[in-house]
C-alpha cells in the first residue's frame, strides 16, 4: 500500500472513531461535542464532502448514516459505491469517488466496534434511511459461525466457539481440530496410507456459515443451508469432494492429483484456483463462478466448458450448459466477506438469500412487486435493516411476525 492510500486510510478511521464519540457524547450529555464536530468537518473536507454536508453533522440520524457509510462501504468498486452512497443518504461530488477501506489502525478500528455496539444497544430509534417503518413484531438478528461435523461412524458433533484450539476427533489417520480463528483443520497424523476411505460431512444449518481446511490444504468457505462431504485424507489420483448449497474455493496446487467438486447438475475439475459453487435446491440454476486460474465445468449431458476467470456457467434441469462472461464478481463473493451484495436483483431471489441467511419463511402477497433492487451492506446487521433499504424506494414494504416476513406493495 503507498503513502497516499495509507494516509486516506487513517483519515477514514479517525473520521469513523469522531462520529462515534461525538454520537456517544451527545446520548450521555444531551449536547454536541463542538471540538470533535470542528474535528470532524475536517476529515469530510479531506474527502470532499460537500458544505450542505457540514449543516447535518448536528442531526444523529445523519451521523449515524455517515457512520454505516464507514463501517459498510469497503473494498467497492467506484459504480457500486456511489449506489451504497444513495442508499443510505451520504452525498459525495462523483468526479473525485475513491474506494474505501476499513481502518488501517487496530486501535481505531477496535475503538469503533466497542462504542457502535454500546451505541446500536442504547440508542432506540429506527434504521435512519426508514421512512416508513417496517411493520415488526421482534426483528431478526443475523447468522452466525456454527456448523454440524459428521463423523464416518455417524456420529455427528455441533462445532462452535467453544472448540476453538481443540483437537475435536481422530478420523483414521488424520487429527480432526478446530483452529483458533474458527476453521476446522484436517492433519495427518502418521505417513501410513489408511486401509480404507473414510468420509466426514461439513454441514450448516440455516443462519450458520462456516470455514474447512482440507487435508491437501484446500481453503472452503461454506455459506449458510450448505453440505460438504469429503475423504479425511486424499490418497487416489484425484481430489473429489461432494457439494449441496454454497461453498467458495481456494484449490491448493497439486498437478498430478485434479481436484473435482460433484454436485446435482455438474462437476467441476481444478488443479489449483479460486471459485465459487452456488447449487441450492430452490434455485432453478447451478452457478460456477471462476475468480482467477482456470476450472472445466462438466454436465451429466456431456456438456462441458473451460472456463477463464471473470465466467460464470449455469447449468440447470435438461438445459444447456451457458457461460456469461464479466460477471460482477465482488457480488457472488460478499457473501465470504460478510456482506450482502445485490445489484438490479430481482425480489423473489433477494429474499430466497436472505431466507437462507436469516432462517425466515419469506410470505408474497398477491400485490408483491416484481421489482429489482439494488442492496449493499454488512450481513451482520438484523433483518429489519436490510429490509429498509428495499422499502426506501416505497416500491415495496415488509411485515415481519416471528421468523415470517410479508412482502407486499
């Protein structure tokens, strides 16, 4: 990183920890803090906001806007940051849009999450850029970082934070444990080539997502509502797991072994790349979308394509096989970053995610739009915020009465 990206980095994190305190200031004392406000027209003014900007900085809706512009809009290509931007309310001049990343600083960026929290929890008041309410009875909070382990004996064990650092089970050969950064690891334990194969399922459950490391040191990231089984250790002349839902890949390099993921409609050979499988049950298509290297993508029908990075194929029923080319890619991977990303999606594929992700039962009225929408931000925020942005059109609006939300005109 050069001096001028690590200089704009720090001045968005200062301007993210000003907005914070100044927020907290406020909520304990009744009063705006005018030195950190003169603190933070500073910043703005480094990034070009403009002076009808400045008028706002004493409106704590405004800032809490501004506050999730910085907490949500890193890492977006200039066209899909000037969207967020609209979404939420924060005006920029286009001619000098810039990318945004999160703090650079640990301290800063650790000063901002304790006092968002402490804020979010004591601050009752609806999601800013709501201009009709979403009707609710109790919102629905996020997903989180859990997984079901079966073992080859049918044994199955819940993996969550309370395993981390642990050995969890011997599998054959190979030593089964949870890292400290909550991936589950497989090792193995002597160089003896096992008497038999034996086979281990990854699963998640609705609102869970999870992170496998593979005995040849392949990186899975599995999405929520997703299974993965695969051998404890890999000793044939080729890598062949089994997938249903969602993973993403990183495929350790290995010429003389191919790596090849099977699912319902297809299978894909790699020998050492980055992609992404969607292959839910309730989606009409299966997507294979490749980030770098090169993957072939192959049918029951016998149709097959090599595909080059920046693809997408979708196979589906009888049928064929299609490629798009340029696919937004930072949109079928938010989902490993923790965001949502939706751009000029259709509703009814919208909610089938957040489905998944947030463990509702989406309800269409009779009136329900066939709109498309364009949504950005963090999945982990409650379901009533990512429902805002969509009912801020007024285009549609929201219900939500336990884990059911109704979507209606």
């Amino acid at each position: 990183m050069d001096e001028t990206s690590k200089n704009r980095d720090n001045n968005e994190s200062e301007a993210a920890a000003l907005i914070t305190e100044i927020l907290l200031h406020e909520k304990l004392t009744g009063q705006w803090d005018e030195e950190k406000i003169a603190q933070l027209e500073t910043h703005l003014d480094d990034v070009l906001f403009t002076r009808d900007d400045f008028q706002q900085l004493r409106d704590a809706a405004y800032l809490q806007r501004l506050l999730e512009y910085y907490r949500t809009a890193q890492d977006l290509a200039p066209a899909r940051l000037q969207r967020f931007r609209n979404q939420i309310g924060i005006r920029q001049r286009p001619a000098r849009l810039r990318i945004l990343r999160y703090a650079a600083s640990v301290a800063a960026a650790v000063l901002l999450a304790v006092l968002s929290y402490w804020i979010i929890a004591r601050i009752n008041r609806p999601h800013p850029v709501i201009q009709q309410p979403i009707a609710l009875v109790h919102d629905v909070p996020p997903g989180g970082y859990h997984a079901v382990l079966t073992l080859s004996t049918g044994a199955q064990i819940i993996i969550d934070s309370t395993h981390r650092g642990k050995v969890i089970a011997t599998q054959g050969n190979a030593l089964v444990s949870n890292s400290s950064t909550g991936a589950l690891i497989y090792q193995s334990a002597s160089d003896h080539r096992p008497h038999q194969t034996l086979y281990n399922t990854l699963s998640t459950r609705r609102g869970d997502t999870y992170r496998l490391i593979l005995p040849d040191g392949t990186a899975v990231w599995l999405n929520s509502a997703s299974s993965i089984q695969y051998p404890v250790q890999f000793t044939g002349a080729s890598r062949e797991i089994s997938l249903r839902g969602e993973a993403y890949f990183e495929i350790s390099k290995d010429s003389r072994h191919p790596f090849i993921v099977h699912t319902t409609g297809q299978a894909i050979q790699v020998l050492g790349t980055r992609f992404n499988v969607e292959t839910y049950d309730d989606e009409l298509t299966e997507a294979t979308t490749l980030i770098d290297g090169s993957v072939r993508v192959l049918t029951p029908t016998g149709d097959q394509r090599l595909l080059t990075p920046g693809e997408q194929a979708r196979t589906g029923g009888s049928a064929p096989l299609t490629v798009s080319e340029k696919v937004d890619l930072e949109a079928v991977t938010a989902w490993t970053k923790g965001g949502f990303d939706f751009n000029n999606v259709e509703l009814h594929t919208i909610m089938r995610t957040l489905s998944r992700w947030y463990d509702i039962v989406p309800n269409f009225s009779l009136d329900a739009p066939a709109t498309k929408f364009s949504v950005n931000i963090s999945r982990n925020t409650p379901i009533s915020q990512v429902l805002a942005m969509m009912q801020e059109t007024n285009e549609v609006h929201f219900q939500i009465e336990g884990r059911t939300v109704t979507i209606k005109r």
